[in-house]
C-alpha cells in the first residue's frame, strides 16, 4: 500500500505536466501558501495556480464520488 506522498505524486504527475505546476499545487494543498504567493514563487502566470489548484481539487472529488479512498 502506497503512503499518502507516493499518492499524492502519483496525481500530480497524472495531471500536471510541468514540475512547476506540480510544485505549485502542492505547496497550495499541502503546505497552505495562497495561490498567490505559489505563482510568484515558482513563476507561473496569474491565475494558472488557480486553475490548475480547482483542477486538483475536482479530480480529488471525482475519485472520492469513485469510491477510491485516496
């Protein structure tokens, strides 16, 4: 059984091509830094955080609805 972090970097690169986007969404879910604060960090455009942090989310709720305990 894979731990929480293995999970977590197994969705992250399912849905997110580039380093960045991934590091970005992590440091919003996990770490608790604004959208804000993670764009200019890893240098990613305005409302990109956004996007791609909703697009996370919506995927975590799809495998919830699924039935998969993630």
């Amino acid at each position: 059984m894979k731990n929480n972090n293995e999970k977590l970097n197994l969705i992250l690169k399912h849905l997110f091509k580039r380093d960045e986007h991934r590091e970005l969404v992590r440091a919003v879910v996990i770490d608790g830094v604004s959208v804000y604060e993670a764009e200019r960090r890893y240098g990613v455009s305005i409302n990109t955080g956004t996007r791609h942090t909703k697009k996370y989310e919506d995927h975590m709720l799809y495998l919830k609805n699924l039935g998969i305990n993630v």
